[in-house]
C-alpha cells in the first residue's frame, strides 16, 4: 500500500500496513503525530463525513479530551495561501480506527487486538518493523543488560524483553552511566520513616498471606542470622554528620531493593520480600507509579538485581533510579 502522507512539510509519513497496523515513517522522535479529517479518512479509507461523526462523537463522550488532542496549525494550501487548520493527534486516528466500519479499519482493529493480546498474555509486544530499522541500537541495549548479568545467568528471556521494553524510551546506554551521569528524571526528597519494626511486621503478613495461598512454604522469610532485616534498613537509613547518605526517596528504594534481594537476609523468599519491601517503601512515600512498575517489570527487574554481577551494584542502582525517577 502506497503511504499516506500526514504532515508532509515535518517529514511524517503515516499508513496502514498489510498487517493492518498504523505505522510511523519518518520521524520516530515524536510522541504523536498530527492528521486532518481528510487525512484520517484516506487512511482507513473511508468517507470524510463519517470520520467527522466518528470524532465528534469520541468528543461528545468524553472519551478524549478536546484540549488534549485537537490543536490548530498553519497549513499552506495548494492556492499557496496560509490556513488555520483543525488537526487531531495519533489517540483519535486510533479510537476513529476503533468506530470505522471499512475494511481497512477492521484490519486495524485485527491488529491492535492481535497486539494487545501480547501484552496482557506475553507480558511484552515486539514491533519487529521497528526493531529492523534500530537493529543496531536494540542490539546495544540487550547487550547492555547482558553484561550487569554473570556468565551462565539463567535470566529469563523473556524477562530480559520487558528490561528492554521499561528503557526502550530513552535507549538505555551504560556508557553513560560509566560516566556517572545522574538519572534523567527528577528524585524526591522528603522525609519517610522506615524502621526495621513496622517493614518486619509487614513482611510476616506477606509471609502469612503466601503460605496460606500456598505459594511459599514454611521456611519463607526467615531471617538467617538475627538483625539481618534491620542491618539492611540502617545501611539504608543511615547518615553522618546529619546527612543522610541517600537523601531521596528513590535512592532509598534502588538500596533497599538491592540489598534486600543480593544480601539474602533469608532462608527463602529473598527476590519475593525484596521487591515487596521496594514497593512497600514507594507506596509509603507517595511516590509509587504502578503505570511504569507493573508486576511483570516489577519481576523483570528483581530478577536482574538477583543474577547481577555484584561489582555492578552502582549500575544496577542507576538503573533502578532511571526508570522509578520522575
């Protein structure tokens, strides 16, 4: 199929493929792209005045929101002159796609529900168009997770795809956290309490909750050697002279989650209690974004905490404050 071009002058190209999916061509930086009426509807072939019923009604209920995606811009007509033109960004061309009746927007629909089928039952989705044309970079980024790991890490690779996918934003590069670079979101800093006590307590209710689930067993979240729990939340607690040496609630988190998972203060559990108490802490804090820590990122990245190379702890640290920094 023949491309369909959206924003012309800004080097955007949007169509719809074989597979029926609504693929970008040309600038892969932006966050969305911008289409006219008449634009969308060559794109799902269908008619202009069903686009604009469709997109009146996605208004009028209230399903996005006016401000959000609607934005007028400057256009040069083919008479040369300049006109103010009503523009919609990529979340209505998707919910039009979702209310088209043409074959072309069936296909769509086909292959959105083929790829949120990966996700819920997956846990990740590929785009392989786009991994071909970053097929250099994608290789960077995996051997870069590869490399925190120890020879013979018997990491998951699926749990390795959805590393991937957390950084895929930003195309993670250690080379820049070998140069110390600091995270690019902002850390909070703000005073939570954290006390060996009331973090203990919770984590016997997990135990409790576990066993009787039977998802763990008897000698699950016990410690090894008494004050193991409480020596890890004083490293992460700690301060000299009146400076905490982790200042920022997610610096505390990245520790707590690190030295809770590699310390092993348990018999059994370790992994399950460390990323409980990582969480626990974030919550506590008010700074817990369950969007980016889904359970399966939450599982992907506890286990590369488990199976890194320890001489990579401030790595495995950064990378953590990377992606629950704001």
């Amino acid at each position: 199929m023949t491309p369909k071009k959206i924003q012309k002058n800004k080097g955007v190209v949007i169509y719809q493929a074989k597979n029926g999916a609504i693929e970008l061509r040309g600038d892969f930086t932006r966050e969305t792209v911008w289409a006219t009426q008449a634009q969308i509807a060559d794109v799902f072939q269908a008619e202009r005045s069903v686009v604009t019923k469709h997109i009146r009604n996605i208004l009028k209920d209230k399903e996005l929101e006016t401000n959000a995606v609607c934005a007028k811009f400057a256009h040069t007509a083919d008479d040369g002159k300049v006109y103010q033109v009503q523009f919609y960004n990529l979340d209505v061309i998707l919910a039009v796609g979702y209310r088209t009746s043409s074959k072309k927007a069936i296909e769509f629909r086909q292959w959105a529900t083929k790829t949120l089928r990966s996700y819920i039952v997956d846990g990740f989705a590929i785009n392989k168009n786009r991994i071909t044309k970053n097929y250099e970079q994608f290789l960077n980024v995996v051997d870069d997770i590869k490399k925190l790991l120890p020879p013979g890490s018997a990491v998951n690779p699926k749990d390795v795809i959805e590393l991937i996918s957390l950084f895929a934003d930003t195309w993670l590069s250690l080379d820049a956290y070998d140069r110390e670079l600091l995270p690019k979101g902002k850390l909070t800093k703000k005073k939570v309490s954290l006390t060996s006590e009331v973090i203990s307590k919770d984590l016997f209710e997990l135990r409790k909750v576990l066993i009787e689930k039977g998802e763990a067993t008897d000698i699950f979240g016990h410690e090894r050697n008494t004050g193991s729990v409480s020596g890890i939340v004083g490293n992460v607690m700690q301060s000299f002279g009146g400076n905490e040496l982790y200042p920022t609630v997610e610096e505390k988190a990245a520790h707590l989650l690190y030295f809770m998972v590699k310390n092993h203060p348990f018999t059994d559990g370790n992994k399950r209690s460390g990323a409980f108490a990582f969480i626990w802490f974030l919550k506590q804090a008010g700074t817990l974004n369950t969007q980016k820590l889904s359970p399966s990122a939450l599982t992907a990245l506890t286990v590369l905490v488990a199976e890194s190379d320890p001489n990579h702890k401030d790595k495995i640290v950064k990378l953590i404050l990377n992606l629950i920094s704001n």
